[in-house]
C-alpha cells in the first residue's frame, strides 16, 4: 500500500466563508485550490485540522467513528485560532457526503478512510499579524489508508525529550503550526538514536508525541496525563480509556513525571502505547533518555495493548457491538 496520506479521491468538499457568509458545500477537484500570496494562512498559521476515519464491515456498510468529537474539536480549535465560526450540522452533513460518494473506494480491514477536514484562513491581508482573517475555507478530503507506522506492527523507540512540542496554551488545538514546531525535535532523535517519535515531557511532565497521546499500562491500571490545555485531547485516548474502564481496569488520568515513567515502565508486565487515529494503539518497547535506553516489557508489544487495540477495532470494523455509540452510518 502506498505511504499514509499520498492517496486522495480526486474531489474533496469545500465551503468557502465570504462577507459573513457560508458558501453552500460543493464537490471540487482535490488537486488544487487557489489562494491570495498574502492568505493570512500562508503568513500567520490559521490553520486547524481534523483526522477520523471511515470503516467498511463485512455487510459492505460504512461507518464513521466518533464523528461528533472530531467536529467539536474543530469547532474548538477554529474558535482558539479566531478563524470564522461554522455551523457543526454542515460539517456532518459535509463530512457524510463527500464519504458517501467515494463509498466504494473505503478500504477494507485493517485499512480504511482518513477523512481530513481542513480549516484555513483566506484573508488576503498581510497587515493581519494580530487580527483574525475575516474570510476563510473549509474543505474535507479523503485518503485511503494502511498502518501509519510504516513497521506495522513492531514495538516503537521513544525519545523523550525535556522540551515541550507547542506553546503551552495552544496544545489542544490540532492546529499546523504545533506540528512545524516539532519538526526539529522528531528530525535530530531519528538521526541521533533511530527514534520513531518523540515523546515531549517539558520540566518532566509526560506529555505526548508528536501525533500521538502516551499511555502506561501497569498491570490493571492504565496512567496517562490529565487533560489540559497543553496537550491534544485525542479521541483514541479517550476511546481506549473508556474501553479499559469497561473491561475493570482502573484508569488513573493525572500528571506522570519522567521518573515515575522509566521507574514503573521496566518493571515487569509493564507496556507503554501511543494512541491516535492514525496511530490506533501502537506498542511502545524503548523509551530512551539521557543517552540510557530502558525496555518497556522486554521491548515486545504487550498483551492488554493488543487486547484494547482489538477491542477498538473490532467496534470500528462492525464485530463488536457498538455500545458506546460511536459509529455514524453513511
Ligand atoms: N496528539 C497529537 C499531537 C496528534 O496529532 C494526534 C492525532 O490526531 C493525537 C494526539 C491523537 O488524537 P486522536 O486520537 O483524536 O486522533
Ligand atoms: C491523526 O492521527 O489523525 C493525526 O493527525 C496524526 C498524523 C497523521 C498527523
């Protein structure tokens, strides 16, 4: 299968926000759009995202999980970013009917349909360094696709890394500016240790990866950090917390220092996983800092992240029951 994300349908849907208003959606080409040199996105980083997918089951129907979170976030990060707000009901009905025409193009198991919607501001205005865009697009592509990490399903190699990967106020917007700034950090722990990610921990606070939640599983009970503002609420997070829950497990969300991580994470019958859509939960076997390197249960993908792993996927892929009401049917 081709790398994640270069596949696209060739149409996307796009809703342009002009003098105040919403323009109605329309199927467009997704090979381009065209904007002003001086779009206040190009210049000052308007520009938020979101990352769900669609899933086949075996009776042929398609399924959107968890589609109201991901609108709601959008919603959140466009109203943090000042970008214009939008009516959540027409990103839905967006979002189910560009799906609902590439229908037959969603993978089926283990592959499926990233939905990507986009928000970016328009304004053509390079005056606007601290003033919102008055014009903006909101667009949804959608791409097919395989596992993200391209090793399948083979433990990964953490960098923890004492710096954050945003400013502190802005983590919990899925906003493209986060990401820039995490480039360096993620591009110097693969050169320098053959990292799959970093895993950002500023003043010794666990935090996250670069696109992806971090969660210590010890035994029974499943740790990761308190929500706040420094950090992207995922959906996988919550997701695979409240299928712990179900399953007994004791989930404890609160701050977890670096020392209590590398203390507990050798410990034996400990496991460590990134959550994320992309990622879905991917074993974590190294985490390695100040040049030490330290075994996550023996390196080898534990055996409660597969089984929540499953778990999940088996809701997402129709052969489990869908009790938390999580899917959306197109
Ligand atoms: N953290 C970051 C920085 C991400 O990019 C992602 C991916 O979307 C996540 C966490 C996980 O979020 P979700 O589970 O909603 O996909
Ligand atoms: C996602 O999991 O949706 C992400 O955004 C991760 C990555 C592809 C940026």
């Amino acid at each position: 299968m081709a790398a994640f994300g270069t596949v696209f349908t060739p149409e996307m849907i796009i809703s342009r926000y002009e003098q105040n208003q919403w323009s109605t959606p329309a199927m467009v080409s997704s090979n381009s759009i065209s904007l002003h040199p001086g779009a206040h996105v190009l210049h000052y980083a308007s520009t938020c995202f979101e990352g769900l997918k669609a899933f086949r089951h075996a009776d042929d129907s398609i399924h959107i999980f968890r589609m109201d979170k991901n609108v709601a976030r959008l919603q959140q990060s466009s109203a943090l970013l000042a970008l214009p707000a939008f009516d959540p009901v027409m990103l839905s009905n967006m979002i189910m009917d560009i799906v609902r025409q590439y229908a037959a193009d969603v993978p089926s198991p283990p592959g499926s349909m990233y939905i990507r919607p986009t928000h970016i501001g328009t304004e053509g205005s390079i005056g606007k360094a601290a003033a919102p865009s008055l014009n903006s697009m909101l667009y949804v592509l959608l791409s097919p696709v395989g596992d993200y990490f391209a090793g399948g399903a083979k433990a990964l190699r953490l960098l923890l890394e004492d710096d954050a990967r945003c400013a502190s106020h802005m983590g919990m917007v899925k906003s493209g500016g986060n990401y820039a700034s995490a480039l360096q950090p993620i591009m110097k722990a693969r050169a320098a240790v053959q990292a799959d990610q970093v895993l950002f921990c500023p003043n010794g606070d666990v935090q996250e990866t670069g696109a992806a939640n971090f969660l210590l599983i010890d035994g029974n009970e499943i740790i990761t950090k308190a929500l706040d503002s420094s950090f992207l609420h995922g959906i996988t997070r919550d997701s695979i917390l409240t299928l712990a829950r179900d399953r007994g497990m004791k989930v404890s969300e609160r701050e977890l220092t670096v020392d209590e991580l590398l203390e507990r994470a050798v410990r034996p019958g400990a496991e460590a996983a990134l959550s994320g859509t992309a990622a879905v939960l991917t074993a974590v076997g190294t985490l390695i800092h100040e040049n030490k390197e330290y075994q996550v249960g023996g390196g080898e993908a534990g055996q409660t992240t597969a089984a929540l792993r499953q778990a999940l996927n088996d809701i997402q892929w129709g052969k489990a029951e869908d009790k938390f009401g999580w899917l959306t049917k197109v």
